[in-house]
C-alpha cells in the first residue's frame, strides 16, 4: 500500500527519538521551565530574527488555535477567517466552544484578499447598529493554506497594513509552515512573518515532530498566557516533550532541511501526473497536491493507494489530496507514478 | 417629526396598562408561577390548537433566540440559519456566546431554502471527516424574515420535511409573528406552527407589549428548561409582568386585530409610495418597506422623518426601512406619503 | 391568607404605572437610548453624588450579577463571594456558564470579613502555582445580604481597602438595596456606595418596579459594555421601560420614601413576634425576618399565611423567612401578629 | 541536588522511547484510529476485566477532567468535589471555563465522605428552590488523593451506592493510579475501578510516559466523544504517540511493575525520616510524602535537595512534598535520608 493520505502517519524525525532518549533521565521542571525548552526559544528568536519575541509551546494544530484567538480576542470579537479555513470548517467548532464567532470572507484559493477584508471592516464600523454586532477583532490565515497554496509577501504586507489600521491582531496558523518556507518561488520567510503577524506558529506535528507547534508572539505574549494555556487544559506537565523537539527542529536548520524533502517529492509526484495528464483541481507549491480523480479509477486504486479524500468534484469525479512529507521517500513516489 | 424607524418606539396596548393596573395590587407567586402566566398559557396553546404545548415568556427576542437555541442544542451542534437571519449577524455574538456556531445558508428574500438545507446536511454526512465538524443540529428561521418577507406553507413543511429525516429541530423566530399571521395572502396560521415546528415565539415587544416573548413548544420544553432560564439570567421574579401582557394579547384576538393595524398602514404607505414611482428595495407582505432613496432627498427628511438606515445601496442611494406597526396611525401615513 | 412569602408578589408602585401610561404613546428610540432613561441616569447620579457616575438598566438580578462579572473579570480571574452570596448557591450557576468561578469565604451573618478577604488574597499569591490556579480578581458583596443584614460603612471601607490594595474591583448587588439604606441604624448611604465601591446596583425589581435594576458604575463602565449586556441577551428594546421606572423612583425621594415602609412594618413584626416570644434565626434589621417556628406550627399554619421556606433548623424545627416591602400594609402586619 | 520536587521530572520508561523508535516510520492512520491505540485499548480492557470498556487517549490530566466532565454533565449540573480536589483548585477554572460549577464538600484526609454526599444531595432536592441552583450531576474523586491518600474498596463502594441512587456519574481521576494500585494494604483493583466508577482514567504522564491519560468508560463513552474532544482541541493528529506508549504500559504488567519502585522508595524514606523523628503532615501510602520542616532546615536545604512547596504550616514551619516515581533510584532516597 503506498501510503500519502495525510503528512502526519509517521513518527518523528530520528534525531528527535534519539534526543528524547539521550536526555531521558536528566530531572527537570515542570510545565514548559526547563531547559530544552528555553534552549528551543532562544533558536527559534534567532530563526525569526526577533529576539523580543515570546515563544510558547502548545501540543497540537486545534489547541494552538483556540487558545490563541480565545487569549486575544476581547468577548465583544470574533476572528475573521477565510471560508475554508480551518477554524472555520474543520475543528469541531473549537473557536465558538470558547465563546466567538468566526467571521468569514470568500476565500481565493484558499486565501483572504487584503481588499475584501478592508471592506468588511470597513462596512462594520459604517453600520450604525454595530454594536449589536460582533467586531471583527482579530485576523487568521493559515500559510500554507487549507489548499496548500501561499500568500506572497505582497500579500502579507496588505493584510498586516488592514490589521494595523483597524488594530486588529494578524494571526498566522502555520501547521505546515515548514513547507511553506521550503517551497520553490516564496518570497516569505520567518522574519518576514515575525514582522508581519502578531502571532503565528511553526507547526511540529505534520513537520517532523510526534506532536507540537511553538506559537511566536513577535510583541509579546498576552498577559497571564500561561493561566489560559492551562484553562484550557492544554500545559503539559512534561513541557520537555515539546522542549525537546523544538530544539532539535531547530538545531543546524533541520526543521528547514526536512521540509525541502516534502517539496521534492512532490514536486516529482506533480511533474509525473502532468506528464500522465491528470487533472489538477488546484495549483498548490507545496506538499499537498489536489488532483480530480474519476471515481472509477479511485475504486481501482483501493487497497493500492491510500490518498485523502477531499470532496465530491461532480457525480463521476472526486478531488483527493496527496500529501508528501519530511519522511516520503523518493522510492514511494515513483511507484506511485508508475501505478497511476 | 413623522417616526417610522421601527416597530418599538411606543409603549404597550392601552389594555395591557389597564390590567397591569388592576392587578397591581393582587399578591401572587412569582417566577412565572402566578395565575395570569397560567391563564396566559391557556389562551395561547387554544389559539395555537396545540393543548399539549409548552409556554414559556421571556423578556425579548435575542435573549429567546439564545436561550431556546442553548437549551436544544447538544455541545457539538450548530444552528442553521440564513447568512441574514437575526442570530447571525445582529445580536453581538450571544449564540457563539453559549459556545455554539451558526452555520449559515444563503437567503432568499430572508428565507432559506430547503433544498439547500437538504444539500447542506446531506453534503456534511457524506464527508468522511464529520467528526471533526460543527453538526448541523438545529434550524433556525424567522416569520416574518429580518426583510419582512414570509414562508408559505409549503415552503415550511418543506424545510419541517427535511429537519424530520435529519432528526433536527425547526425553530421559528416570530418577534413580528403577529405581522406575519395578519398579512394579506399568506396562507400560514399559528397551528400550521405548532405543527410543523418543534419550538416558535410568538412576539411581544414588537406587537404590543412592553417586552416579552412567548416561546411555545408544541412537543414539550426540554428538561430542567426553567434552571437554564435562570442560568442565562433570564427568569423574572415578577413573571406576572410577561403573564399579564400575554394574558391580555390573547384574550378575544386582540394580538391579531392590532397587528392588521399594522398591515392595513404598512399597505397604504406602499400603494402611496409606488404611486410616487418610489422604487422599493424588496416587496414586502408586512409592516416593514424598504425603500432605495437618493441620498440627497434622505438629507432632505432629516428633521421631518425618522426612518431605519438599512443598508448602502450604491454611492448615491441608501436603503432606508420604514416600519408601521399595531400603534400607527392612519394620519401619520398620510403626512408620511405627503411629505415625500 | 396573609402573603409574606417575599417582596415581590406585588407589582409596581402606583406613580410608575401611571407615568407608563401617560408616556405610552410617545415615540422614543429604543435599547435604552430614550429621554426617560437619560433623566433616570441624571437622577441617580444626583442621588449618589457621583456626577460622573455610568448608569445602565438592566431587568433582574441574577442578570445583573451575570452581566457585571462577566463584563469585568478578565478570564484567568473568578469572583469572590461568602459561601451564602446570591451568585454562589441560588443563580443555577450563571457566574459558572459566563466561565468563571465564584470563589468562597465563610459568611459571618451573610457578610464577608475583610481581613478574611486580605487573608485569601495574600495566601494565593503566595503560592508558588498560583498560575495554575484561578485569580481573585473581583469581590461580590449584597447589602443587605440574603439574610438582611447590613454592612457598616467602617466594613465597607475596610473591604474597599483590600480591593484596593489589590486592584480588584468591589461589587455590591443591591437588589434590595432601598431596604438597606432606610435601615434604622444604618451609616451607609448612596454617596458612600459611590465611593466605595467600584459598580453596585440600586434594585428596583424588589423595591417598587415591575422589573429592573439600575446598575452604577461610579468610575465608567467597562468599554462596550453595551454590546456585552446584547451578548448575553439583555439588551430591552423598549429601553424605556426600564428608564420610566427609574425616573419615577427616583424623583421626589419615591425610592427612599417606599422602603422606609417596609421597614416600618418589618420593625412592626420583629415587635409582635419579640413580644410573643418566637426565636430569631438571625437578628435582621431590613425586610426579612428570619424566624424558627415549630413544624406543627407551620402545618397549622398552612392556608392561613404564606411564609417563605429557608432552611430545616433541626427535626423539628424550620426556618421561615417573613418579609414586607414596599407595599406591605399594617394592617396585613397586625393581622399577622394576631394569628400566630 | 537530590531532586524529590515531583514526579514528572524525567521523560519515559526506556521501553517506551525504544517501541517508538521502532515503529517509528510505520505507516498509520490519525487521530487515535491507529493499531496501537487498539492494542493498547485491548490491553486495558483485559487489565480491568471489562470487555465493553470504552478506552479514550488524552494528553493530560488537567485536560481530562475537563473533557471528561464537560462531556458527562448536563447544563444545569455541576461536578461534586473535594474542596481540596484537583478540579476544584488547581486547574486555573478549566472546570468552569467549560460553564459548570464544582460543589464542593469537605476532604477527609483528600477524600470524600460518601454520608457527607447524601446528604449534600439529599438537602439539594429537598430545597423548594433547587431549580435555581446548580444541580449535583456527578461525582469527581482522585486516586490517590492530592494528598497521595487511597480509598478503600468499602468506601468506593459507598460512594457508588450514592452515585447509583442518585444517577450521577462517578468519575475518578487517576493521574497517579499506578501508585495507587501499587501501594501496601489497598484492597482496591483496576476490576473494581471498572465495577464501581462510571469513568476513570489510568494516568501516564506521572507513571511513565511522557504525557497520555488513558480514560476508560466501563459502561461506554458518551455519545459524539471524539467531536468534544476535538472541539475542546484536545485530538492528537498522531494518536500514536498516545497508543504506542499505553501498549507498552499494559504489555507484561509494565505499568504495575514499575509503579511498585515509586512505592518500595517511597517506603523507605518514609522509614527513614520517622527515625530520624520528622513530623509527618499526613500518612500517605503511595509515592507522596508530606512532612512538617522547619524553615531553617528548608532553608539550609536549598541547593541540595529540591522539594515541592506545598503551603505554610504556621510561622516557622512548612509543608513540604516529597515524590518519588517509577524511575527514582534507591541510591538517591539513601542520599536524601542521609543529607536531612
């Protein structure tokens, strides 16, 4: 079975397991105080170029997100996203369960436009009864987005430029940041992204690490953070686990050299479906490629291939999701090309 | 000054002061467990035809709309609703508030469809990751809609067909019921309600009350109903206030003949309006017309009408909303229709 | 049957009845924005001396409690309250469903103690997890407290002290608070609530309205309180009944003049009942009387009074709570002494 | 330094960190859906001797209690704790950020009395206004206690017997259970735990993994579990880490064998402070121990032993907590008892 579902049916990078054994019986504190994980932020300033920034580490994708947005949301904001963006489709209603809305614009390719959100905030603030609204109060995107694709610089700077105007925070969930960065054409980098956001996170679980993402508050934590992360029953007594992994991603660049490994491999898988004519139901960069599939070729492909489904393209068609990631091997890819 | 920018600017129907009045003095129990609450019940479960109905008061209608919705909804489930309807977009947040999403549809003249809700609930079970998504567990519409339009009946046993086969419960919001039922043409009644809803209110604040809403259940309240009305604040020590009001509406139709008062201005101003050649926004059956105004004959009014601001139109034109209700009086309408 | 189960079987005072009706058919605008609301604000700062005072209405108790905590805490701090406060055992847990804990001290007769209170304060803060663990950050406090006691006003400065000393704000639910201030013996007045405390509210609900209590912020409110109070449903469109109400009570002294009666009569009964010997539960010098009747006793009297249920006293023993109000008669009262 | 702070100073048992080696580029499905977690899922249902068992993986304590409450207890209920419960002090009000209250009665050397709950509940519906408190709807033990103290089977099996009257779940924290089966002189088993508990969870992250609480539902998990779990952010992408590490514990006795080191050093440094003559705060049979210090013994300490604050005794002395774990050597408990 060749196996590209998803980019987290792996474990962790090696020299993660060989850290958490090499460092096992060392005691240290508690919660997120030792030393791996100071050591772990201190890299990760330097990767951001921002050495004032707050680094705290959070154990998955969801949690991140909605402790992040609860812990800097006012109770009268809700979070502007995207329509399909994750907080907004696909997390159970993690955001709302905290008490806010998510306020959706029309995504474009998986992105918000800097224009449409200028408008909406724009349009807010014109109604005369809008204190019966909620205020748009903050700003999520996700880098690489829903559908794997990227905003560029440009893109970033316009919609940091509305968030600053309208003092609204600029949140990027950066799940699979690794390959975002990695992709071929980006303009963006950490700095950029410490300059340009409020908060964002470099995702571990899907880049890497047995779990993890280490959130970057460029300016600052939110007071009391550390009391919502655990209200929110999200601080692990053995903060280490996380320490430890940070700090190995972020040692001698691993965190960006395994990522380039998803980028090759599915660049390869990309060229190779092009070549074989397969249809494309959007152009991503980076590790997640979304073909539009006949069902009858899909049935065929059971307990072959294993890819994601995505959703329904029409009453014959289906679009799946191809993941490549840190550990896809080269040698899978090409059996895949061959078998499809 | 001729004031029509909404339907709650006066106080309550002569009658309902009058008997407030003479009961004034009569001791009883409270929190809703006096003899006019329970008279008040009486009548309306006769006029719903519905004598096994539940009937509960509640001060107004965002505080119905959040607290009926909480209390039906289990912990990962949403509402759904029309992308306009009053809980997504006018009360501030309070459904998120109690940790629940709306998930919305696209409206039509206010209304949803049930083709798109069947589409919407079908497309959510058919996705292999529903797990990880808001359950559509509910549904919410108003009657009259937030633009004054109305369901047929059939367009309600439609949407009441598709919430039966989803298991979901259908809530009406009637803050201006008593304008629906009276409108001219509709062909839907207070038992086709009770029979095609599993919750509804019958509105107060907006049809001759002071406040209040009576929320009927035709099936029953849900458990232990009473302790969430307080929990969210909402239980009355002096619930003959909400018992009293109802008790009045509903004793000889009087809910019903102020509310064609409202019909019968509403009526007179549009046919005076489209004899003007003014050119309306949307048609509307009820007692709220929007007109599209030049801005320059809106500055023009100002001092001499008072009417909603809606929405912008364009850059010259503005939607204004013009709203009768039970204490219009005919000679209002006819300086009204004069001045423009 | 004699009725002093509680103070609010009656419904309003006369003069609010009245100026409702009067005013009923003019055209205000609405969420309290209207000219009856502006002056009961003007009237009620004058009252407390406290010009720059924030004035809001709101229609109950526990909603007022709910609103104004949960408007002010910040989300890692609780509420501290005496173990009998209204907020921590009788609002089916409305503090809790906003999020937030309530925070216990012993109550000595319905009262917390102020070095208590510096004692729990400088005890968490000593503790080295107190990240872990919820801030006190707000004290709730009733006056007269559920057992109808009063604080001194050296009490309240003490308490005003430590709240001080540790930015937390003072909180004072003063649903029958008109009972209160007419106290004989009392140095507490309105000035001094102003001044010493951080929000307290002037019931109304309790003390002479259909409804209503006037929540006062002597420092400001918190910002967009008013979309919070829409948030939680609490947002009157009809504003006005809330405003009138206020207007009335406090216009010539009305609120002052009404309470002195239910103390009149409540001295009246404590005389009676002294006199014939019963045991006080709690000496009382407001509305409520407190008394530890025989269990035969209150069989026999059964049908002939109505007494409110406190507590079992012992197997055969209850507590009774005996209360008058504003509209309590004397002749109600003899009536009383008389029968038992 | 001699560090006895607590036990979660080190990472994992060794056979942990080396089956995830092992398994580390296995293919395998997200979320918990994985063959380890139904292996380790098996294992647990044998080790409790209930096949119908529902098994659920969470990351940490803290964020079971409050999964596993929030998803047990109808709005209108609260969970019944010791006061001195980990629930109801420590988790920074993650109880009541998901809007229930904790009730809570008095600790008996950390427990709770199973006549003290009757009556608790009993009182609550004898009150004519139970509709407007909160309502008991479960019952949250530890085991061992915060206070490392152990039920009896007797006592187990009267607070199943109130729960059973009552309808209310029986929930019992386990964080450190391994100890708690482990210690001398329990008559308790896992079995029992399954027989007399509605919920329980068997703790990891203090019992050798690196995080992970394995929750088991003898009578099965309430319905749509796993959306709670995901909406309150909590789901692993990579259940594995959570399923590998539980089918290690369960394979061969792992978690009871080493469970009984932190027992058998606990042991003798309980043996060799009493003969030195310390005073103990409290008996505790599993891997916790209280003693009463001086403060200038704590103080000359520093530097080389580090214990657990646990809070002040009087003006000179402390309370301090001494843990031992899974992985605590014999030869640093000889250096401890030598150093005091």
């Amino acid at each position: 079975m060749l196996y590209f579902e998803n980019d987290y049916c792996e474990g962790a990078h090696p020299a993660i397991l060989q850290k958490l054994t090499e460092t096992n019986f060392e005691k240290v504190s508690g919660y997120g105080t030792d030393p791996y994980c100071a050591s772990a932020r201190e890299k990760i300033r330097a990767a951001c170029a921002c050495p004032e920034a707050d680094v705290q580490f959070i154990s998955g994708g969801t949690q991140s997100n909605a402790i992040v947005i609860a812990s800097m949301l006012q109770r009268w904001q809700g979070v502007v996203a995207a329509a399909t963006g994750h907080v907004a489709g696909h997390e159970a209603g993690a955001i709302e369960y905290t008490g806010h809305k998510v306020i959706t614009l029309p995504q474009h390719n998986g992105k918000l436009d800097a224009a449409e959100l200028r408008a909406l905030v724009a349009t807010f603030y014109a109604d005369d009864n809008h204190d019966h609204m909620v205020f748009p109060g903050m700003v999520y995107i996700s880098h690489p987005t829903e559908y794997g694709t990227l905003y560029t610089k440009a893109e970033l700077e316009a919609l940091h430029a509305v968030c600053q105007e309208y003092k609204m925070p600029l949140f990027l969930d950066g799940a699979r940041l690794g390959y975002g960065l990695a992709a071929e054409g980006t303009d963006v980098t950490l700095a950029d992204l410490a300059r340009l956001t409020d908060v964002f996170y470099i995702g571990g679980t899907k880049v890497g690490a047995l779990c993890g993402e280490a959130v970057v508050f460029p300016h600052g934590a939110p007071a009391h953070f550390m009391t919502m992360v655990k209200q929110q029953g999200a601080l692990l007594a053995k903060g280490r686990l996380l320490g430890i992994q940070f700090d190995v991603l972020f040692t001698d660049g691993l965190y960006f050299s395994i990522s380039k490994n998803a980028i090759i491999t599915a660049n390869r898988l990309k060229a190779g479906f092009a070549e074989k004519g397969y249809r494309f139901f959007m152009d991503s960069p980076t590790n997640q490629i979304f073909l539009v599939l006949e069902n009858a070729q899909l049935a065929a492909l059971e307990g072959k291939a294993k890819f994601g489904f995505w959703e329904k393209f029409d009453d014959t068609h289906t679009v799946v999701r191809i993941a490549t990631s840190w550990a896809t091997r080269m040698d899978e890819v090409e059996a895949l090309i061959d078998l499809m």
